[in-house]
C-alpha cells in the first residue's frame, strides 16, 4: 500500500534518533557516575525486554478487561472477524472494559495475540456503524505493528526518567563532588527524558492519523469513523474519573478530550446554533475547530499523544470527498496524511 513508506520512514527516523539520544545519554551518564558502559547496555536491554513480556498483562490488569465468550456478541464478533479478513489479518481475541466511557483500544506482542478491547460506553453511546468504523482504527494500529513499536520506543523515555529521578535523591545525600557529578547527571537525563518524550509522542500522534486513514479504507466509509471520534471526543470530556495512566492506547485521550472540550461546555449556548439544548454532531465538530484555534490549544496538542479531533475529522473528510469523486483508489490510502 502506496504511503506506509512514509509510516515506515517516520518510524525508522524516530527510532535512529531515539537511539542516538539514548546512546549518547548512556555514555555520558555512565562517565559522570564512573560506571562501565556495559551495565548500562545490559539493563536497557533487560528493561526494554521486561515491559515487552508484561505490558500485555499490566494492560489486562489495569482496566479490569473481561474476554468474551463465543457467541456472546454475535454482531461484534461478525464485525471485527470480517473486517479483520479484510485486512488479512488474524481475528483478534475480543474484550469488554467496564467502563461507561466511549473508547477502545488494542495490545498485544503481535498480531496473531493481539487483543481488540471495546468499552461498555463504546457500545452504547455509538451506533453500530461508528463501532465499526472504531473497529476499523484499531485493526489499522494491528496491521502497522503500533503497540510493538510503541511499546518499546516508550521505554525509553521512561528509563530516562527513572535515571533522573534517581541521580537527583541520591545527590542529596552525596558529598560534594559526587553529588555535584549525580546533579549534572540527573540535569542530562530530565533534559532526555524532555526530547524523547517528544519524539515518542510525535510519532504517537502520526500513527494515529495513519490507523484513521486505514479505518477509511476497511470500511469504505470514512464518515463512520468521523461522527465515532466526535462522541468520543465529547463523551470522554464529560468522565468524572481522572484519565487512565495507559491513555496513548486508546483512539481517544481523556486527558485532551477534556481540554478540547473544556471550553464547548462553558459556552454551550454559544454553539448550540439551533438553540435546541443539545449540541449535535455538527455543532460539536464545529465547536471543536473553533476551540483549537487558541494558541494554548495548540501548545498543548504539540505534546499531547493523539492529534487534535477537528484534524483527525478532516483527514477523514478529505479521505471522503476523495472517494466520492471516484479517485480514491486502494493505493491511495494514506496520501492525505
């Protein structure tokens, strides 16, 4: 497919820099703490492998998920078993989150064990074709090896941070030319915790626009997907839970839904432009474009883990002006992007 070159070339990018910075983090801690290189090595390599072999299982202990039996969904069962063929695509085990909120997400060490997990509010609060084009979204982040990908890539910021936090309490402890070798050391690692946390989520907000895309594809219909990510967005806002710690894996951030949305609610009458007291679909579309024109906005969206709603819409409706004048072609899934 014409344009997972460029996913493949914005991944090979991110994880080239990412190990550059990495690598030359590890040389210079290691210099300033005196160590041998080869210890920091082995144990980022043994970090890196740990939460690998037990990110599937934090992930199925953290939400709390429930597997379904055979035949206890038939309709969802259908669903995600034709789209996945379609896609060429191993049928993926199949979830519930108990959860009232809309949202869904995958994991898995590949895609012949991935898990295809859905919220009870998912279920719910979108009709059938919205699930579907959701369902779409998340195959794509199977096909194009996400959670693998991120999995490891996150791990390194997070080592970073760990070194950090480390360094920093033990300077304060440390007499004075150690501790001020464990302060420079703590600096050089929040600086590349900073910068990978960057790269990370980056790259995050990319692959995101890139399942999107392919949910397009695989159902033929970008427009399910596009009213879905909009109850989404609007739905998450409203939770009064604080967002999950695991918030990149899901299609939609609680944490940015709420600031996308956080404005709409205030000035409800604002956009409810037929003044029926609900605001519908439309009207919270256009609401959410217009909230991301502050500048505020934006600044928080560049370090956000997903795009920001109103660009992942219009992708979506490009994607679908593009096939309703009949040159959309399977080739040309991603040439939006």
């Amino acid at each position: 497919m014409a344009g997972l070159a460029q996913l493949r070339m914005s991944m090979t990018a991110a994880i080239l820099l990412l190990s550059l910075i990495f690598a030359a983090f590890l040389v210079a801690i290691m210099a300033l703490l005196q160590l041998p290189l080869v210890f920091a090595v082995i144990g980022t390599a043994i970090f890196v492998l740990i939460q690998y072999l037990i990110g599937p299982a934090v992930v199925r202990w953290s939400t709390g998920l429930r597997y379904l039996r055979p035949g206890e969904n038939p309709w969802l069962e259908t669903t995600v078993r034709d789209l996945a063929q379609k896609s060429g695509l191993p049928t993926p085990r199949l979830a519930v989150v108990p959860d009232r909120t809309p949202n869904a997400f995958v994991f898995g060490r590949s895609a012949s064990g991935a898990t295809l997990a859905v919220h009870e509010g998912l279920l719910t609060q979108l009709d059938q074709e919205e699930v579907q084009g959701v369902i779409g979204h998340e195959l794509g982040h199977v096909r194009h090896r996400d959670f693998l990908v991120m999995t490891v890539l996150s791990a390194l910021p997070l080592i970073a941070y760990i070194v950090a936090r480390g360094t920093l309490q033990a300077s304060r402890h440390a007499k004075k030319k150690p501790g001020v070798a464990l302060l420079a050391a703590a600096a050089i690692s929040y600086a590349v915790y900073f910068v990978s946390l960057l790269c990370v989520r980056g790259l995050s907000r990319l692959r995101e626009h890139y399942a999107d895309a392919y949910s397009a594809y695989v159902t033929g219909s970008p427009r399910w997907l596009e009213s879905g990510l909009t109850k989404i967005a609007y739905g998450l806002s409203l939770a009064p839970e604080p967002p999950h710690g695991a918030r990149a894996l899901y299609i939609g951030d609680p944490a940015l839904a709420r600031q996308e949305c956080q404005g709409i609610v205030e000035r409800k009458a604002e956009y409810d432009l037929d003044r029926d007291g609900v605001l519908d679909e439309r009207e919270l579309e256009l609401a959410m474009e217009r909230e991301a024109e502050s500048t505020w906005t934006r600044i928080h969206t560049s370090l956000a883990t997903h795009p920001p709603t109103y660009r992942r819409i219009l992708l979506l409706r490009e994607i679908d002006e593009e096939m309703i004048s009949g040159r959309y072609t399977s080739d040309r899934i991603y040439t939006r992007i």
